[in-house]
C-alpha cells in the first residue's frame, strides 16, 4: 500500500509540475500589443519594452539587484533574452544595473551615447561589453530600430556635433528615442536638459507623443516651456526614488505638468502604457498615496 502510493506520487508531482508550467506558458504568450514598462528602480530610470517579437531595455537605474528583480517581475523566469540595451548617457543612475542585466541576461546588442565618462564605472562597463562579445553600435541621429512589422524607435539625439561646456554634458548627450507603434507614440529623452531640448525644437522634429518620460527625475530644469509645449503629452512618467535627497520631482515641474495625468513610481510603482497602436491604457503597480 506504502510503496504504490509512494510511486503515484512520484509519477503525479511531474505532471502536476508540468501542467503548471504549461499553464504558466500559455499566461505569458505575447500578443499583439506593445507595452512599455517604467520600472522602479529608485532615484533612476529603466524602462522595459516589449513587443510580441522583441524586448528592448532603456538603461537599467542605480541598483543591480532592484533592476534584476524588476525583469524577473516582468518577465517569465525562463526568458533570458534581452534583443537590445540602449544606455541613454554613462551617469551611474543610468548605468549601475545594466551592468548585472548584462552578465545575467543573454543581450543581442547595445545602442549607447556617442558621449564617452572619464569613470571608473564607465570603464567597467566598456570592459564587460569587449568580454562578452556584445555588438555595440553609436547612435545618432537618424537612426531606426525595428521592432517588428509596427514598433520602432526613431533616434532623435544626439546629433554629429555633440554638446560641449554645457552644465551637464552627459545629460544632454543623452540618446533621446521616439517609441512609435501605429498612431502611438512614447518619447524617452534620457535627462536632456535646456540646451538639448532647445535643439530638439530648432530641428523641427516630430516630438508630438501622447506619452513623456519627464528627464532627470522631474528636477527644477527637467522640462523647458517650449519643449513640453511641443510634446505636447497626454501622459508624463517621472521615474524618481521615494525620499530622494535632491528634492526630486521639483514643485516648478510639478506645476508645469498641470493639466497633465502624471504618473510617479516612487508613489504608484512600476508604471506600464500598453498599447495597440490606435489606443492605450496606463496601469500602475500600485494605488497613489
């Protein structure tokens, strides 16, 4: 009696294993829609996107473990590829977790400011690039990703002269990225300042989106009246650290967003905008306090 249910159990825990895993592979099946994940990370940015044939990461915030713990929410725990990591500029915000996110995860390519830091953390990460064989292309302006038969990324900056004796040139070298998916458009501009911004709106090019990512954590400059006025956002996401030291987001941004749905991490978690191409919806982790 002891011994047959001893090997029923040993035949039955596998098939319920399996059913699971099964069952937990069809839940994560992609679709036909495109979804972009601000993820929280702290006093920082990383921003998931993923559409039914690709998975992009935009930087990947100041902590190794918080921006593998966040993929691991995101993505099902088999999954181990990431198609492309854009690094917007080399501040440590930015850059710390894609260290991790690169020896973890199995990365198709690196898209990265032409702006090179005199750090030692920028070093590192160059390092690692030569290492583990990555291709790693400059961007510029101009350039197209392709993501699949509707989404793309459209680099907007930086352009073939690079800022220089600015009040943060790795900021506003950032690597500025139009997310376009049908009529639906994301602009992700890094931490461009003033000066970037200000170029951005003397080139005329199109920066119209219903959807902002607010540069720099929402701080005092975050966004100049022209450029925001130009963007002209439904949605602004300030990915920003609870009790951050700096103040951030800034009253002064605060206020230039009114009249405008702002989403914070900090406050509501993990923001995701899920689209189809014609409309969206904005889903955040958690209630605002």
């Amino acid at each position: 009696m002891t011994g047959r249910a001893f090997y029923s159990w040993r035949v039955i825990l596998p098939l319920a294993l399996a059913a699971l895993l099964a069952w937990t592979a069809f839940l994560t099946l992609p679709d036909d829609r495109v979804r972009v994940d601000f993820l929280d990370v702290g006093q920082g940015d990383a921003i998931l996107i993923r559409t039914p044939s690709y998975k992009v990461l935009v930087d990947g915030g100041p902590s190794p473990q918080t921006v593998a713990r966040r993929l691991g929410e995101r993505l099902p725990f088999w999954d181990r590829r990431i198609d492309l990591i854009v690094l917007t500029h080399p501040h440590e915000d930015h850059l710390m977790g894609l260290m991790e996110v690169l020896q973890r995860y199995q990365v198709g390519g690196i898209l990265a400011t032409p702006y090179e830091h005199d750090s030692t953390l920028y070093r590192q990460w160059r390092v690692l690039i030569r290492d583990r064989g990555v291709r790693y292309v400059i961007a510029g302006q101009g350039q197209e990703v392709r993501l699949g038969s509707e989404a793309r990324l459209r680099v907007l900056l930086p352009g073939v002269s690079l800022f220089q004796g600015t009040d943060s040139d790795p900021n506003n070298n950032s690597v500025v990225l139009r997310l376009e998916v049908g009529g639906f458009s994301a602009l992700l501009p890094g931490d461009i300042e003033e000066e970037a911004q200000q170029k951005l709106l003397a080139e005329q090019l199109g920066l119209e989106s219903q959807v902002l990512k607010v540069p720099h954590q929402g701080a005092r400059n975050a966004l100049s009246e022209g450029f925001l006025g130009r963007v002209n956002p439904q949605v602004a996401v300030i990915s920003v650290g609870e009790k951050n030291p700096f103040g951030h987001p800034a009253q002064e941004t605060i206020q230039k967003l009114q009249g405008i749905s702002v989403f914070r991490t900090d406050q509501q978690g993990t923001i995701e905008v899920e689209t189809d191409g014609r409309g969206y919806r904005v889903v955040a982790e958690r209630p605002s306090k």
